[in-house]
C-alpha cells in the first residue's frame, strides 16, 4: 500500500477497507502513516494538508477470537446462534469432523451466505465474478478450512490495544445482519480517538451491494465533513443512518440503533464527491 501511494504520488487521501481489507487498513495507519498524521490531535486533524486524512472501515475486524464469539453468542439475534438448533448443531457436528469438502457442509455455508454476507438476490455479476477469482490457497490459509470459525494466520490477530494510536478520523461501518456483529464493532470503536459507527438495515456483510444508496451517501457524508473540518464524533449511528435515509428515502425511522446520545445536524446532500484514495 505505502509502494502504491508512492507510485501514484498521492499527497492527499482516504483509505477505504473492507472485511479482512480493514484489518490492512489499520496496519497502515498504525505502521506507515507520517509522524504528522500520527502525532495530530482533535483539535488539529483539519489542518493536515498531505497524507492520510481518514479511515473508512467496512465491516472491520480487530481482533479475530472476538469476531468468532460475537457470531455464536446467543443474545444476539442476528447471528449463527439465531438459528435453528438442529442446523447449529449439525454445523458444530461437520466442524468437528472436519467435514469441510461435504455436500452438507458446502449446502449450509451457501444458504447462510445468503442470510449474512450478501442478502441481494440473485447476486450481482461484480460479486460472482469477485467470488469466482478466490485464491482458495490463500483464502484458507489466512481464514482456515472453516467458515464458522477462524483457524488460519489470522486466528491471533488481536489490534485492540494498538487501536488508541489512531489519530485520523475513522469511520466504522456494518451490516444489520453482518458477520461483523455490532457488539464486535462497537469494542473497536471505543478504542479509537475519533469515530463514528453507522449500521445500515438491510445488509450483510457486503453493504455496498446490500445497501449500496444508502453506503455511498453516508460514506460520502463522512469525507466531505472530514474534508471541511467539521468535527467527527458528533454523530451517532442512528442519526447517521435517518440523516442518509432523508436523502434518498431509504430508511425509515427505526431502522437504525442509536448508541450515544443525541446530537442536532443538518444533512448536507454531496452530490459529487472526489476521492484520491484507495479501496482495498
């Protein structure tokens, strides 16, 4: 990422990630970014002229145990633990055999993608043509053979602690129905300096397709008030949410969880935004 930067002589940009693309994300705020953008406060993050200006992390990960617990934990009522006891058993019963190549096995992870990761039927060709180009190899060596548990390189990761260093703001972005629990995302926000959170109502883990409109805007929304100086933390999801809703009529009030407490904001429509960035 920094040998990309260089090559295209960015001096000005934002970083978007998505799933495992977050955690490279993070690695590259924490790792490479300048001293100035490392050392700037609250006060001063609009002042930066080069360099990274912020972070949008889509369905991130931080730590990989925690992201495997939220999925079974039974309070939740989006998760693996909300279905039926019969199906969570039988996928405990081929995990623990190991059974990753059967017809069973295969059938269940198919159908549940289509609960948790992209809930847009029939999938669009972007996705199936991204699915299709899947180095398995690599893939399973990072995430294991298995898609309800983590067991590859990545089965340590745990940035929690190092999350605090972050001084650009940061946008942290999930799905209702997302395998990025909101309970997950919620830990990384309350380490980060300068955050918001915004959960989108329709959507697994692929928001862009599920609620693309409504992604684009908020997204938007987050750079431009970065870009203009405005302050970031002020806004809580649901008001996030209604205010994109608002645009585009999307969403309905309710649709969103509030989690902080209330703050006034006019809604400003950005109806063209450029962004010399980067997308992983």
């Amino acid at each position: 990422l920094p040998t990309l930067i260089r090559h295209w002589k960015l001096r000005h940009y934002h970083v978007l990630g998505h799933s495992w693309g977050t955690i490279l994300a993070q690695l590259f705020a924490l790792n490479y970014v300048n001293k100035h953008n490392k050392n700037t406060t609250k006060e001063e993050f609009n002042t930066k002229e080069e360099g990274l200006q912020s972070l949008i992390l889509s369905g991130p990960i931080s730590n990989a145990q925690a992201y495997i617990s939220a999925q079974w934990n039974p309070s939740d009522q989006n998760n693996l633990a909300s279905l039926p006891p019969f199906v969570q058993h039988r996928i405990h019963a081929l995990e623990e055999s190991k059974a990753y190549d059967s017809m069973e096995y295969k059938a269940i992870d198919s159908v549940l993608s289509t609960f948790f990761t992209l809930r847009t039927a029939p999938p669009p060709d972007c996705f199936g043509d991204s699915a299709a180009g899947v180095n398995e190899e690599v893939y399973v060596g990072m995430q294991g053979a298995s898609e309800f548990t983590i067991s590859g390189v990545l089965g340590d990761l745990d940035l929690t602690s190092r999350l605090p260093e972050l001084s650009v703001p940061v946008l942290l972005t999930h799905g209702k129905y997302d395998t990025m629990r909101p309970s997950t995302v919620k830990a990384i926000q309350d380490q980060i300096p300068i955050s918001e959170r915004v959960m989108f109502p329709h959507s697994g883990h692929v928001s862009m397709i599920d609620d693309a409109g409504l992604m684009n805007d908020v997204v938007a929304s987050f750079i431009h008030r970065v870009e203009e100086g405005v302050e970031i933390g002020g806004m809580n999801e649901g008001e996030t949410t209604k205010a994109a809703a608002a645009a585009d009529g999307t969403v309905e009030e309710g649709d969103a969880v509030k989690d902080s407490p209330s703050h006034s904001w006019t809604w400003i429509k950005v109806v063209a935004a450029f962004l010399a960035g980067l997308v992983i």
